[in-house]
C-alpha cells in the first residue's frame, strides 16, 4: 500500500516537472478602463451632470474673479492719479521744494557747464601740436580736426554712459520694483517731503529732490538685497 501511494506520488511529481518544462506562455491582451471614458455597459449621466455643474461653477467664479480684478484694478487707478494730482498740487504750492528743485537743476547745469569748459580748454591745449607745422592752412585745418574729435569723443562717450546708467536703473525697477510697493513708497516720500519740508530742513539741511533721490537709491537697494536673499533660498 505504501509502495503503491509512494509510485503514484512520483509520477505526479514527473507530471508536474514535464508540464513545467513544456508549458507554453500565451500572453492575453488586457484593456485597461481609461478613467471616465464610455464604454458600452455603461452609464455616465451622474458623471456628465456633475461635470456639466463643475464647467459651470468654474465659469462664474472666473466671471467673478475678473470683475473683482477690473474693479480692484480701477479702484488703485483712481486712487493713484487722486494721489499724484494732490501731490503735484501741493508741489506747485510748496515754494521750499520748487525753490530746492532750482536750486539741485541749477547744481547740475553749472557742473555740465564745467565739465563742457574743461573738455574744450583740453581740447584746445591737445591742438596746439600743430603749431609745429610750418604751413598755416595745414596748421588750421590739424587745429580744428584735433578739438572736434575731442570734443565730439567725450560727447559720444559722456552719452554712452548716461543711456548705459539708465538701461541699468530701468532694468532693476523692472526686476525688483515693478509693483504696486514702488508707487506707494515714492507717493508717500514726496508727500514727506512736501508736507514736512520745512521740519526736514530745519533738523537736516539737505535739498528736499536730493532727499527723495537718496530715499529712492535705498528703497531699490533694499528690495535688491530681499530678493537676492529670498532667491538664493528658493523662496522664488
């Protein structure tokens, strides 16, 4: 009995071991179900009702959200030119700051003039190489040629550097104070500075536009510095 369970154990094992050995592996194609897509035993009115009412919620809330946009924007628009008109007004009115402002332009045209008188004058010892010459029609023409290139050199270069100077101060309030901070911090230093003007002078005697000047190389330092700061710790 033992011999016969023993003999019918071992061909089960050798059946086993040929099918493994001989089996063939068929691959079945398998559809995989796509989410939400349709298929013949299937019904999607809840689903197409619920996205019908999620397509219109979105919609009104977009509807929403650009009339809030519209009127907020409208709103700073109105209160901005309410703010600069004010302030225009009061500069008009304020005689220390129109006084201070001719005074800074006036600073400005004499140093101008001076750098002119000074780019002329060396203009003028540089030419006087050609009095070497002994022809006075060569010497003239020579005379001449020399201050002109002079003249137009610095010219062209003093220009170079005034457009280089502003594309950069463009580019930083574009890149660190294009924003609605910008416009606030120069309305509320102009208004310090014209509704404060006198007390300002009388505890720092500095030119009130030199002061909103100064104020305003702070504020884009400050803002330059935050957002370094702020990027280099990926909060951007």
């Amino acid at each position: 009995m033992i011999e016969e369970c023993r003999d019918k154990l071992r061909q089960a094992e050798q059946e086993r071991d040929y099918a493994l050995s001989h089996q063939k592996k068929v691959e079945i194609p398998v559809e995989k179900p796509v989410l939400y897509q349709k298929c013949g035993n299937c019904n999607q009115t809840a689903y197409l009702r619920a996205k019908e009412r999620y397509d219109t919620q979105r919609e009104k809330l977009a509807g929403r959200y650009k009339a809030k946009t519209a009127m907020y924007e409208a709103l700073m628009f109105l209160l901005i030119w309410y703010s600069v008109s004010t302030t225009l007004f009061q500069i008009i009115l304020s005689k220390i700051f129109i006084s201070d402002c001719v005074v800074f332009f006036d600073t400005i045209a004499t140093f101008i003039q001076s750098i002119a008188g000074w780019i002329i004058l060396t203009g003028k010892n540089v030419a006087q190489i050609s009095n070497g010459i002994s022809n006075p029609v060569i010497t003239g023409i020579i005379y001449w040629l020399i201050r002109l290139l002079i003249c137009s050199g610095c010219l062209v270069g003093a220009e170079i550097l005034l457009a280089f100077t502003g594309i950069k101060i463009a580019g930083l309030y574009k890149k660190y104070c294009w924003d609605m901070i910008t416009i606030l911090v120069t309305l509320i230093s102009m208004a310090i500075a014209i509704y404060f003007g006198d007390w300002i002078k009388t505890v720092l005697p500095i030119n009130l536009l030199f002061f909103l000047l100064f104020v305003q190389l702070v504020y884009v330092g400050i803002r330059w510095y935050v957002k370094g700061w702020r990027e280099t710790r990926g909060y951007y």
